[in-house]
C-alpha cells in the first residue's frame, strides 16, 4: 500500500536544460515534492519512467523527436499510469487541446509563479484536475478546429453510452458547474453526483473532468 504522506514524485521532462533546471530548483525546495528523474526528449519518458515510477510528470509539449503530445498519449495508454500536466509557453495552443484530450490532468504556462506550480503538483497527485472546464471553453474558443463536425459526431456517440441522469451530469460538468453547483442544479446529494461522475468516467473510459467537459462541448451540449 503507498504511504500516503511520502513525497510526490516528479519526472521533469523538457528539452531545454535551463528549464529542467528550474523546476528541479522550485520541486527541490519543497519537502512534499521529490524530483525522480529527468529526461530531455518524448522518446525517453517510457523508460525514464519505468525507471523512475513518478507520480507526476511535468512534460513539455515542443520536443525534437517525439513531442509532449505523443509521449502524453503513449503514458496514459498505460495501465495505471503516472499522471501528466503539460508545459507550454503558449495559454491558446492547439497541442495542449490535443494533450487534455488525451488525458492530461492540466496545462501550465512555464511562466507560472513557482508556489502555483508546487500546487498543481500536489493537486493532481490527489486525482484533481488542476484545469477547470471553464477554461478548458476559453482554450478551444481561442483555437479553430477543422474537425469539429466528426468531433461532434463521435461525441454524441460517445455521450449516448451513458443513461439521461448521468448525461445530465455530463453537461453540467462541461458548463462549468462545480459538484455543489450539480447536486443543486439536478436536485440530488453531492455523493449521489460523485457516484454519477465515476459511472461516467468509467463508462467512457475517461480519466478526469476535463476530458468530460470536452466531451460535452465537442457534442455541441454546453451552449
């Protein structure tokens, strides 16, 4: 059984050594983070964390060989694995659409202040996502997708696999709704609406919030 209070373990990966440098710096400082490996291009997070076993990894989207969004999508096709929050130096950026997708926990810009960046960390290795469908609709307002129409299509058959209530609970994700927001809106208890939420994650073979409030608005159902 993992002990609970040992320090979440970060792989940095990232093809500029200054910024691997950096987030080394900002995990170092913090005792409720360690720093487990690094790795300088997509093509080496597969052994890196077979190596490593992180519970985060920190990925840069731009990469030369094999690029974040690629090594993001071969993580999580994994079984059981590490969670993924995507580095980009962009906030509208087509590829960090495509990461969240593909079952990143959330973007962060390598701006962000360092306290900002400890704490996604830590939130994403509880299992929350650190991106809220409310900017998830500002990330793909920004950027045009060509696909939309398939998009929508797969969606709706993709959303048509879960029962009315649970559907219902699905777009109120994709507006933005917070489970208290849900269990008030759909006049059901807060634990009825986390049981809901992992029928649907379940169902659709999801791994986080995000992904379902893409879903919602790929189906054409938050507006």
């Amino acid at each position: 059984m993992a002990d609970v209070n040992a320090p979440v373990r970060v792989l940095i990966v990232d093809d500029d050594p200054l910024v691997r440098a950096g987030l080394a710096m900002i995990i170092g400082a913090s005792p409720a983070l360690n720093m487990v490996g690094e790795a300088a291009d997509g093509a080496e997070v597969a052994a890196a964390v077979d190596a490593c076993a992180p519970d985060v990894v920190l990925m840069d989207i731009r990469m030369p060989t094999l690029d974040g969004l690629a090594a993001t999508e071969l993580l999580r096709a994994r079984t059981d694995p590490p969670e993924v929050i995507v580095l980009t130096t962009f906030d509208a950026d087509e590829y960090v659409l495509r990461a969240l997708r593909a079952g990143a926990s959330g973007f962060l810009l390598k701006h962000t202040p360092p306290t900002e960046i400890l704490r996604a960390i830590s939130r994403v290795s509880a299992g929350e996502p650190i991106l809220s469908p409310t900017v998830t609709r500002q990330l793909i307002a920004h950027i045009s997708d060509t696909g939309a129409d398939a998009r929508r299509r797969h969606a709706r058959t993709v959303l048509g696999r879960l029962s009315d209530r649970e559907r219902e609970v699905a777009v109120a994700v994709g507006r933005g709704r917070s489970n208290a927001e849900i269990s008030s809106e759909l006049f059901m208890s807060v634990a009825t609406v986390k049981a809901h939420m992992s029928r649907i994650l379940n169902k659709l073979d999801l791994n986080n919030r995000t992904q379902i409030a893409l879903l919602a608005h790929d189906a054409g159902l938050t507006g």
